[in-house]
C-alpha cells in the first residue's frame, strides 16, 4: 500500500466535519511531500527540531503543521512563527510561555488543552480536575496571544474497545461541560482532538472533530 492509497481510503471514511491530522513523526520529507501531493494539508509532528527541518524542506504556504508531542517551553520560540495548532498544552506555564512567544510574533496561537483520559499513567496531560481549576482561577483570560479552541486525549493502548469509548465519551462530555461554563463568547471553542491510527472510528462515532493519524498512513515508525 502507498501512502495515497492508505490516505484516500482513511478520508473516504471520514465524515467532512472531521479533519485529518496526518501524523508525520520519524517519516521522512519524501513520505510527506507524496501525502502532500495527494492532497494532504495538514501534518502533526511531536518533536520541535524534527518540525522545524521539515517545515524549512517544505511548501510553506499551504502546509498547516500541528504540534502533538510534549512542548518543552524552551522550544516554542522556534515553532511560534508558523504553528497552527498546538494540541498539547498541558500546564498553565506552558499556556503563558506560548503567549509570550506568539506575542513576540504578533501572533494569536490556537491551543488545545490535553487531557489525561488514559488508564495509564504515562501520558501527559491535565486530570479533569486540574483542568477545570485552572480554567476557574481565570489568569488564561489575560492570555491575548493564545486562543483556546479546545480539547486533546489520548485513550488507553488496548483492544479493549469500550475502555477506549468510554473514555472518549468522558472527552467529549469534559468539552460540553467546559464549554458551557467558560467558552460561551468564544465561537471558536469546536475542536475535540482524538483518535489515532488503532481507534479512529470509535474517536469519530464519540465526537472527534480532528483525528490525528500516523502509521495507518506512513507505516510503522522506524525510531
Ligand atoms: C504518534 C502520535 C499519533 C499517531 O499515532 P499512530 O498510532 O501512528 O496513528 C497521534 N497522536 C499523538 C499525540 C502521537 O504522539
């Protein structure tokens, strides 16, 4: 199978709402240029220094690059000047670091906040509780260079499929019910970001409005 093929078959799937986050990690920029020429639009990459080597190789007009992966906060200066989404925003600090930095670049930087939905323990990300403190104690209001846009999980690595539902559902229900309570004047409060290679069709049945899909288009990673 070649990556347009994987690429057709996954949109063919996919309802239209939903978009497709095409997960080019470890993949080299030859891979990427075919799924661009397939028509593929949006890339997500989890490592700053790999993202910024590919974003110089590479079209720079219409290519949206999504940030997946833990963003340390020393890194964000080189991304700040062309992200487009950041899904992984983990800690108020990091929220404030990357609106330090969107500012520098007069920029507004769109962010999701990820969430610990995993029955596992070693995945990043807010628990429900320290999410809701944080949106609650109000300091993300005086952030003008980061815009929330909403939310990002991960489920547990399983063959379990209601384990991985169930916690998709606990996703969607936390975007509703934050949404409500903090984001009624914000119309651009809409992404919910899950779903990846493994889950992607439940991801999509629970809600998903981005899925974020690597080796069911490039193949196995080679670390
Ligand atoms: C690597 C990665 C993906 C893609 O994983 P696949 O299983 O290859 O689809 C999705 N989301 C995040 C956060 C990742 O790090």
């Amino acid at each position: 199978m070649s990556i347009t093929t994987n690429l057709k078959e996954i949109q063919k799937q996919i309802p239209e709402e939903v978009r497709l986050v095409a997960v080019s990690k470890y993949h080299s920029v030859d891979d990427i240029r075919e799924a661009y020429n397939a028509g593929q639009r949006i890339f997500g990459e989890s490592k700053a220094q790999e993202l910024i080597a590919k974003h110089e190789e590479l079209p720079q007009e219409d290519i949206q690059w999504h940030f997946i992966g833990h963003l340390q906060s020393n890194k964000i200066k080189y991304i700040a000047p062309f992200i487009s989404l950041i899904h992984s925003v983990d800690t108020f600090r990091l929220l404030k670091n990357i609106n330090k930095e969107a500012k520098k670049e007069g920029r507004i930087i769109p962010c999701l906040l990820q969430l610990h939905i995993a029955d596992e323990d070693t995945k990043y990300g807010f628990s429900f509780t320290e999410c809701k403190d944080m949106l609650k104690e109000g300091k993300w209001k005086e952030l003008k260079n980061v815009k929330i846009t909403g939310v990002m999980g991960m489920a547990t690595f399983t063959e379990d499929e209601n384990l991985v539902k169930s916690e998709f559902k606990a996703l969607k229900d936390f975007f509703s019910e934050i949404q409500k309570e903090f984001f009624t004047t914000n119309e651009d409060f809409t992404e919910i970001s899950m779903g990846m290679s493994q889950d992607y069709s439940i991801a999509i049945k629970e809600g998903s409005t981005l899925i974020r899909v690597g080796s069911k288009i490039f193949g196995e990673r080679i670390y």
